[in-house]
C-alpha cells in the first residue's frame, strides 16, 4: 500500500463540506493520515500549493459518470511544468445532489447556483422542474454555492450534498436531484512522491500527434500490439493550434513493469508530446 506517513498538509477544492474535502477524507482514511486540510478556491491552486508546498498531497475530480473528463483538472494537470508531481491513487465516489435553500418553499425558487459540473449533471431536473426564466449562477464549487447563498435573497437555491445543507443550514427542498441516480466521480490523489506495484495498477499519459491520416492509429497500435488493456481515452484541445488536440489514456499496467516502460518509449517515438501522470492503484 501507498505509505503516506510523512504527509503534513493536504489541498483540496473548498470551502468546507465540499465533495473534493469529503474524497480528501476518503484517501486519509485509507491511508491512515491526518494532515493539516488547505482548501482552495481553484483546482489551479490545488496543484499549485502541492508544488509550492513539501509533504503536501492534493486532490482533484478528474472524471463524472454523467459529464466525462474534468476539463479544468486535465488541462492544469498537463501545464504543471514539475514532472515530479504524479497521480498516487483514486477513489470512485458516489455523488448525490439536493436542492438547497434558505426557503423551505420550492416553488418560489427563481435562482439557482452551483459548480458548473454539478449544473450540468442536473439540468434535467432544473429544465423539467424550475421556471424557465430561471437565473443561473456558476461558482467554484457546490460548497462554495451553499455558502453563497447568505449573499441572496431567499429565492435562491444551491444545488450540493446533504452534507452541505447541514454544515451551513440549510433546508433541502428536492432530494437526489442529479440526472442520473448513480453518478459517481472519480477524484485523484496528487503529490510528488513515487508509488510500487501492487499487480493493481493503471498509469496515465497524454500525448499528442503530427496531424496527419493514421497518427493517432499508429499510436493506438503500440498498445495493441503489446497487448495492453486500454481503459479511458478523451481528446483536448491543444491551445496551440485550432484543430489540434492532445489526447488523455489510461492502461492497465505499471511504469515499474518493463513492459510497460518499454511500451512507452515507443510511444514517445510516436508522438510530438508525451507526458506522464503516474502508475497507481486501481
């Protein structure tokens, strides 16, 4: 198992009650730690503090049942230019959301505010069950969102957890709200440390290709041809260059195993760009 005992600090995306603070708690319980919690306003910031900050691990939502890849968390992750911070572990969370006010009047809710990921996952609810002139505010996080509302008249509602709703009292007024009852998001755990084998491991990368008919074929073959189990691939847009994209896969296998070491020097033959996110347990 991963030995984090040395760990001081742990950075996350706040405020309190959020459910990157609740997936912190999931790893420290895990790996039987108790450091000093930071929370963040940003993901940018997570990572930033893990750098910046030794004997720090952050975590990050990297990827939802119902909306995909974390676009923010992927795309700060590859412009983190220290290649000593590496993915260490995830964990897989079931996450529920509640309408929550200051109210206990449903239908006089004519505000709703949240995280974005969290918009998105409920917009079924919010299209079929709020006004259509509904006003939508975007924050940094479903906690942040709770916490916000003292900021709004009592009209307004925070799409967060159950949790949420206690620590900063609130009534929830609709319950299980997301579009798809068992929506679950995958958080990592970050740090710069180096992790072992333990026959249980995938490793990310990502890379990009010439833009060319058969680059990303030519790519895709390597793991084929040394028979190695794809389990997630999505494409980004490079910011280069419009039409250009880099692309995010995970494997089973582990960057201590010669296989896979060797798997990836072919690759980075292949490819313009390459980097490495870590070997870690499933």
């Amino acid at each position: 198992m991963l030995k984090l005992e040395h760990i001081k600090e742990a950075a996350y995306l706040g405020p309190e009650a959020s459910f990157s603070e609740m997936a912190k708690d999931k790893f420290c319980e895990k790996y039987q730690i108790n450091p000093y919690p930071r929370p963040q306003k940003t993901i940018r910031q997570v990572i930033e503090y893990v750098t910046e900050t030794p004997e720090a691990i952050g975590v990050l939502p990297v990827e939802n049942s119902i909306e995909g890849t974390v676009r923010e968390s992927l795309d700060t992750l590859m412009l983190c230019d220290n290649p000593n911070i590496k993915i260490l572990a995830e964990i897989v969370m079931p996450i529920r959301h509640c309408l929550l006010s200051r109210t206990t009047e449903f239908y006089s809710i004519t505000g709703v505010i949240s995280h974005p990921q969290a918009l998105a996952q409920c917009q079924n609810f919010i299209h079929d069950e709020l006004p259509r002139n509904l006003n939508i505010i975007e924050t940094t996080s479903t906690a942040e969102a709770a916490r916000s509302l003292a900021n709004y008249n009592l009209t307004y509602a925070a799409i967060g957890s159950e949790k949420t709703a206690e620590v900063y009292n609130l009534n929830i007024l609709k319950e299980n709200i997301n579009d798809d009852k068992s929506n679950q998001t995958r958080f990592v755990l970050i740090g710069e440390y180096d992790t072992e084998k333990t026959g249980r491991d995938k490793t990310s990368i990502a890379f990009s290709t010439d833009n060319r008919p058969g680059a990303l074929l030519e790519v895709l073959n390597i793991f084929y041809k040394n028979n190695i189990n794809l389990t997630y691939i999505s494409s980004r847009p490079s910011k280069q260059k419009f039409g250009e994209y880099i692309f995010v896969v995970n494997f089973d296998g582990h960057i201590r195993s010669k296989k896979i070491l060797n798997t990836l020097s072919e690759v980075k033959e292949k490819t313009t760009y390459m980097k490495f996110f870590g070997s870690y347990e499933k």
